[in-house]
C-alpha cells in the first residue's frame, strides 16, 4: 500500500515513522585522504555496505579546497546492496529523495551523480540523478519524454540557474512523493514536475539480475559496469533517503553544511530572481 504524503504526515505526528522511511545511502568522501584509484568507500546510511569501483578510476582529489570522489566521464562505483531488497525499496513507485554536494567544471546535458533502476524503457522504470543543463531531463532522468513522464529540468526552459553551478561547490537535490518531482539548487527549489506514477526496475535485461545503485553513472539493461550519462567532475557527498522530505528539510540540510563547503556563496541572484519568477509563474496558473 503506497501511504500519502497526508498519511505520512500523521504518522509522524503520531510519533510513528512510516514503514521503511529511512536514509539508506550516505556517502561522505570529503575526509578521505588523498589517492589515486580507490577501491571502495562506506555508506553510513542505514543500507550500510559499501560502493566500490567497477569501471574506469576514481580517485580522490581536492576541489575547491575539498577532498571528494573525482569521476572522469567514464567510471562508476556501484553498491554492495541491492535497490529491492527489505533495507532498501526503491523499485516501483516508491517515493524518495537524493542530494548531493558536487564540483563540476564543465557539465553537460545530463551526468548522473547517482542513479538506480534502469534505462531502455518503459517510461519511468529509470531514476537518475543528475546535474545537466538538458531542457526536460537535466536534473532528473526517469527514461520518458519528460512532463508526464517524470523526466524533469532544473530550470525551463532556460538554463542560467543550473549553469551558474558550474565549477564551483554546489548543493543539488531532488525528491518524488509519489506523484511529483521537486528539484533544488542550494536549497531553494527552482522546478516542479507532476507526472504518471514510476515504474522503476528491479532487474537488467535478463529479468534476474538484481540491480544495484550507481554513483557516477546510470545503469544500461545489459550489465552493471556501464556508464550512460556519466560524471566528470566531483562528488563530496550524496545522501539518498527513501522518503519525500520537505522544502524545508532540503533548505536545512543545505544550511548545516554550506558553510564547510567554503567559497559557496550566498544563493545568486540568478537563482533568486528565477525562484521568484517561478513562483509568480506557479501564483498565475493557480489563479
């Protein structure tokens, strides 16, 4: 039984966390040392384990000042859990929520920072997280034509606000209820997206081998080392909870940890006059 944000928000009123809302996938890499080609790092998420590499290298470098995971547009670490298992249910329509921390000098259209399910249809049945400046699919890739089909953008149709992340830390983010996408740059949301309900895979291709999530790339349906819509920058943290949180939880997370990120500005006023743009946008098809 899929529970409503209304539902939701009763149990926790009373007290009791919804059945599996947890954050699952936390990866901090800003306080490993220096090195070329790692191995694998923990998540301290309750999924617990670990990504490792499975393609290319990843090495951990500074950026900004900050150490984190350096993808080179063609690497990928996986996890050692899987995306349908008990600790982890995140097939389906389940509803969800990713940010991550990244340094990205040049992005492109779409670069998946994590990514579970999978591409080649149909509609919904991927989920990649991205940083891309593409005009439907640029923040959020769920394998579908974008609007009804949950692809969502950070901005559309113009792409000065995710552009104006470039080469610097930035703090991007993105949760699904279960029938609407919202996408956030450094706190403050600048899209929303309704749209049919997801569909996301549980196996490849062969319809037996489980999937698991990616960090650095997407996932193809033939095997779990390809790269589609890979990184080429940065990843200082990524947390994945598989519940909805709220704007504000989003605007809070981004405020305890701005700080450490040193040289990230105050939110632009790029970004600002588009929130506010948004908004009267959103205040006019209401009334």
């Amino acid at each position: 039984m899929k529970l409503s944000t209304k539902s939701k928000f009763l149990l926790y009123v009373a007290g009791i966390a919804p059945l599996g809302a947890a954050n699952i996938i936390n990866i901090d890499a800003t306080g490993l040392t220096a090195q070329t080609g790692i191995a694998s790092i923990n998540n301290t998420g309750t999924a617990g384990g670990t990504f490792g590499t499975v393609t290319g290298s990843v090495d951990v470098a500074p950026a900004g000042g900050i150490n984190g995971l350096v993808f080179d547009g063609g690497s990928k670490m996986n996890s050692s859990f899987l995306t349908n298992s008990l600790a982890t249910p995140m097939t389906g329509n389940q509803a969800h929520s990713a940010q991550a921390w990244v340094f990205n000098p040049g992005f492109g259209a779409e670069e998946a920072i994590v990514a579970w399910g999978r591409r080649g249809g149909p509609d919904g049945s991927n989920v990649g997280f991205h940083q891309g400046n593409h005009g439907s699919f640029g923040a959020v890739g769920h394998w579908g034509g974008g609007g009804g089909d949950g692809d969502t953008t950070y901005n559309n149709p113009d792409d000065t606000l995710i552009n104006a992340t470039t080469n610097r830390w930035a703090h991007l983010a993105y949760t699904y209820d279960g029938n609407e996408s919202r996408v956030f740059i450094d706190g403050l949301l600048v899209n929303t997206n309704d749209h049919n309900d997801l569909v996301t895979h549980e196996f490849l291709s062969d319809g037996t081998t489980p999937l698991t999530f990616g960090l650095g790339a997407e996932n193809d349906g033939g095997n779990l080392t390809s790269t589609p819509v890979a990184f080429s920058g940065t990843i200082g943290r990524v947390r994945v909870d598989d519940t909805a949180l709220s704007d504000s939880d989003i605007l809070n997370q981004f405020n305890s940890e701005k700080a450490f990120f040193s040289g990230v500005p105050e939110p632009s006023s790029a970004v600002l006059s588009g929130f506010a743009a948004f908004l009267l946008m959103t205040r006019r098809r209401r009334s």
